[in-house]
C-alpha cells in the first residue's frame, strides 16, 4: 500500500453500478471504475480521477503487493467516522480476490460474496458499489484501491445501478442491512434510558443491569410510601411534596399539645394501676420491700404478666393481722422470726409496721 503522502490523497466514491447476470445471478465479476476519466462528488464537490492503462496498471500491482484479499463491506463501515457502528463491527460483505485491468473496459473485481450479501443483491435491496482510493495529486490518476463498500446512495456521476431495476422500470426501495437494523435499535435505547449519543452498547448493558438490580429496592419504597399515604389519609397516587406537607401539617397543629397531655395522663394510670397491683401482692406477702421498685416497674409495663407472677408466687412475707386482731406473743418478733426476715431480706423496722405490736 502506498503511504498517504503529500502525493496521494484518500478518496471514496458513492455509487458504482452492478448489474445481475443474463440469468438473474449475482455477478462474481464486477467494474470497480470505467475507463477515462471518472467523475464523482467529493465533500470538496465534484472531483475526477484518471483511471486509463497506466492507473488499472497501478491499482493490480498494489494489489499483488499486498497478497490478500481486500475487503468488500456495507456502507464503508471499516472505515472510522460517521458510519463505525457503535458496537465496533464492521462484517464484510465479500472478499476482492483479485483486480484486473481491461483498458477500455476499465478496471474490474473478482468478488466472492457473502451469503447475506449475496441475497440482498439478489432480491434488488442493495444496487450500488463505492470504492475507496488513493489517487495521485499531481496527475490525478488512481494509485490504488483500498476497499469497496455496498450502498444505496449513489454519488458517482454517470453510473449504472449495481443491479438493474425491474421490467417496470422502478427501481427497488433500498432495505436496511441487518447492521443498521442493530444500529438504529441501539440509538432507540440509548434515547430511552437517557445516555449521550455516543453511547456504547457496553454503556447501555451496565444501565439495563443497573435498573434491574434497582427493581427490588424500588418496589419495596414504594409499598413503604403507599402505606404513608394511606395512614395520612390522602390519594395513593399523591406527589411527594402533598406527603411532606402533609406530615408537617400534622406536627405544627396546636392540637399536638393535648396529645402530650393525653400521653402523660395514660402513664399516670398505669402507674396508679400498676402501684394497687403492687400493694395487692405485698399484702399477700408475695413481694418483699428491696422488691417493691422493680415490682412496681414490672406491673406498669407489663400488667397482666405481672398479674400471673404474682398468681404462680407463693408468700415469702409473714401476712399482716387481719384487723382487730391481735397476733399471740409468742408469734411475734422472736429469734427465729429475726432470722426468716434476715432470708427473705425485711428489715426489723418493715415487720415491725406489719405488726405493730411486734417485741423484741
């Protein structure tokens, strides 16, 4: 291949013809350039190259100087700018095999198609070649070929289609390749899912995973969030400013103060409750007084098990006289009574107001 110097210059031209055999077969033989000198538009606008016996002469040469089959792909996806697709593929759509030069008949391919490529041209959804070149400065005569391209946009003047059209005379609506069917559908996702344009099917992958690992967390904040709005009593399908302010709604009213009031009001039951269930089971001696704290915190937070402790417990305190009557002497604070109480942890002074005729 010969270096892009000063001297040569890479071009590609839009819209080389090829035509179906006399038998409706797809040409495995086909002119990559006409004789003379060939016209096409350029982004510079209509530029020619030479293509007489000295340019075809070239053209082989480099091609024999390569010693491998060039490359025949769709819409010149093998070369870098506005149609890379964005996965980095670029399949081909046959191989050249060989270049050759037939002076006035121009400078021809033998071409050994791919199977998609070959029914496309079949079916009359691909009609056109462009071939990609170097072309020398100074004479303007073709240096070499680089690659052909399939394509539907003919900009080369003067040329006949790739395949002929029909008897009708209407040409064949062009169809999508399989390539810009994948191309168009990743753009249609990268505009879903909100990334930049140039987005890579990689970039896109990472954020349909992203999304799905997200599902299960998001669903379980929105029942969460369902159940907020029910238990404020406004519509399921309420914004989230409406549930903000909402809640604030509640916590600035005045009435949060009776609220308080009723709160303390209810603890100052319990505990009146929970200090009679207390007395209760001191006075059938099931409590003694170093108990009588953790009594009185068990009963106030936990009434009814209180009310079972004290059921399953049997009297660790001598009962109190029922009143009028008066114990006998001999039942009062004696030796071995000192020593009960000692045990069960009542203090002189505490029997002593359960009997108050107790002696030592």
């Amino acid at each position: 291949m010969k270096p892009e110097t000063e001297k040569y210059e890479l071009l590609h031209a839009d819209g080389f013809a090829l035509d179906l055999a006399a038998d409706g077969s797809v040409p495995t033989e086909i002119q990559v350039f006409h004789a003379g000198l060939v016209e096409f538009t350029s982004t510079s606008g209509i530029a020619p190259v030479l293509v007489d016996d000295q340019g075809q002469a070239d053209a082989v040469a480099a091609f024999a100087v390569r010693a491998h089959d060039l490359v025949f792909d769709w819409e010149h996806q093998t070369l870098p700018g506005e149609n890379t697709r964005p996965d980095g593929l670029a399949p081909a759509a046959g191989w050249i095999k060989q270049l050759i030069a037939r002076g006035a008949d121009g400078l021809w391919a033998v071409v050994e198609w791919t199977a998609v490529a070959r029914d496309y041209l079949a079916r009359k959804e691909y009609r056109f070649q462009s071939p990609v070149f170097l072309r020398n400065k100074v004479t303007g005569r073709l240096a070499e070929i680089l690659s052909l391209a399939l394509t539907n946009n003919p900009a080369t003047l003067g040329q006949k289609p790739l395949v002929a059209k029909d008897e009708s005379g209407a040409a064949s609506p062009p169809a999508a390749t399989p390539q810009e069917v994948s191309m168009d559908l990743l753009q249609e996702l990268v505009k879903l899912l909100g990334l930049v344009a140039d987005a890579k099917p990689e970039d896109v992958l990472a954020k349909v995973k992203a999304l799905n690992d997200a599902q299960p967390a998001a669903a379980t904040a929105a029942k969460d969030l369902t159940l907020v709005r029910e238990s404020l009593g406004i519509a399921k399908d309420a914004p989230m400013a409406e549930v903000t302010g909402t809640i604030a709604a509640f916590r600035a009213r005045p009435g949060q103060e009776l609220v308080t009031e009723v709160a303390s009001l209810r603890a100052k039951i319990a505990g009146q409750e929970a200090e009679k269930l207390v007395s209760a089971a001191a006075a059938e001696g099931k409590i003694t007084p170093a108990l009588m704290d953790w009594a009185r915190d068990f009963a106030a937070k936990d009434p009814e098990g209180f009310k079972v402790f004290v059921a399953k417990s049997i009297p660790i305190v001598p009962l109190a006289p029922a009143h009028g009557d008066e114990p006998p002497k001999s039942n009062l604070l004696t030796a071995e009574q000192i020593e009960i109480n000692r045990r069960t942890g009542v203090s002189d002074e505490d029997y002593r107001k359960l009997y108050p005729q107790a002696q030592a």
